[in-house]
C-alpha cells in the first residue's frame, strides 16, 4: 500500500532541530535521505523504525557517535523493524542499497 508508514521529517528530526536548527545544506540532505529510506520502505513493505536520526551537539554525544558522524548533517539513519528481518531483508538486496546510495554499516563495528 504506497504511503503506508513513511518516515516522517518530524520523525526522523525528533525536534532536535529547534534547539539546532538545520541550515539548507542539512535540509537539503534529510530531504535526500526522507526519500531514499521511504523507497525502501515501500520496497520493503513493512513500517521502519527511527532508531536514531539527526544527532547535533550534545545528541552525537550521548550517543557515542564519531565526531564527524554523518548524523550530524542529515546524511544518516539508523533503522529497526518490528521483527528484526530489515538487515536480512538488506543482505538479501544490496543492489537497493547501491541504487538508493544508501550503506549498512555492521552492528558489530559500531555501537
């Protein structure tokens, strides 16, 4: 069903964007990112969960992210699903990924 449980900007922004407002730079990437991540979602066809989006300042901070986390410029998303099947469903369409120029980083790398 198209439509069906996007990722909103409010979502992804989780309104740590008014206390770290996004330049146009920034807009301009989330609004990249919104769209690559909901053809995934509609490829996938099952809702995605925000697990961790746009992180400014003190947010990369407590997260433990890199300093130069893409994060911080609206260039990264970090996804879950209900039932845990999106990194098999992933490993399963690599040619999504590289279309969307999108990558999956190994849990094991990275906290």
């Amino acid at each position: 069903m198209p439509g069906k449980y996007l990722v909103t900007l409010d979502e992804y922004l989780n309104d740590r964007d008014r206390e770290y407002p996004l330049d146009k730079t920034k807009f301009a990437n989330c609004i990249k990112l919104l769209v690559a991540i909901n053809f995934l979602r509609e490829r996938y066809g099952r809702p995605l969960i925000v697990v961790s989006g746009y992180r400014p300042g003190r947010y990369n901070l407590q997260a433990g992210g890199a300093i130069s986390s893409p994060h911080l410029s609206c260039e990264a998303v970090d996804l879950g699903d209900a039932k845990h099947e999106l990194r098999n469903y992933l490993l399963g369409h690599l040619e999504l990924l590289v279309e969307l120029d999108l990558y999956m980083e190994d849990p094991s790398y990275t906290p």
